[in-house]
C-alpha cells in the first residue's frame, strides 16, 4: 500500500464523471445526444426532399437524384443513342449517376458534420 493509505480506504484523486457524483454530467450528455438525435431526423427529412442534377457527355445525359440516393429523372439526347456504341451510352449514364450520388453524399455529409462537430468530444462511434 502506499504511504498514508490504510486498508479499505479509497483513494481521493477521483476523475470528474468518474464514481459518485458523475451523474449530472452524464444526465447533461443525455441530453445533448437527445437533441442531436432529433435534429439529425430533422435534417435528414430534409435531405430526403433535396434534388441533385448532374450531366455527363456536355449534357447528353441529365440525371437528377434524391436525397433518399433515388433516380428520379433521367434524360438522354436522341443524339447519343448510338445501337453501334451502346458502351459509350452506358459509360455517360454510369458517370452522370455516380457524380449525383457523390454530390448527395456530400451534402448528407456536410449537414451531419454541422450537427456533431460541437458534440466529437463525446467519444462515441459514429460522431
């Protein structure tokens, strides 16, 4: 044991939020993912109504997608509709479709990161 400790007796130097009387700060925590919790609802309900248009091949192929990541228009020029290079085609509605889900994905990202940048401390996964 160490010097001036007896047998039983606990040490004095506890951690704040540690032991007894760490409930109030975990109480205040509670809260503060309560309230994130809601409001990441609320700016994914959002996100759900957003639309993002994106093009390939300088306009060929227009793509528009929600926030849910779901093709909700999909428009491509006679023009580019070749029965001979059907490659092509798919490679400008393949681009178009991946930069509108990135696009998306960014915005999500963004809108979540305003949420919990102030609340990282937390240590908790996912934040």
């Amino acid at each position: 044991m160490g010097k001036g400790m007896r047998a039983g007796k606990k040490p004095k130097n506890r951690q704040p939020g540690m032991g007894m009387g760490g409930g109030g700060n975990m109480q205040k925590q509670l809260q503060q993912l309560q309230a994130m919790q809601a409001e990441m609802e609320q700016v994914q309900a959002e996100l759900a109504e957003k639309e993002i248009t994106t093009t390939a091949g300088g306009g060929a192929i227009e793509v528009t997608i929600n926030g849910n990541k779901e093709i909700t228009k999909l428009n491509i020029d006679k023009d580019v509709v070749d029965p001979d290079d059907v490659e092509m085609l798919q490679d400008l509605v393949t681009a178009a479709v991946n930069e509108a889900i990135r696009q998306i994905e960014e915005l999500s990202e963004n809108a979540m990161n305003e949420i919990t940048g102030g609340f990282g401390g937390l240590g908790i996964p996912g934040l």
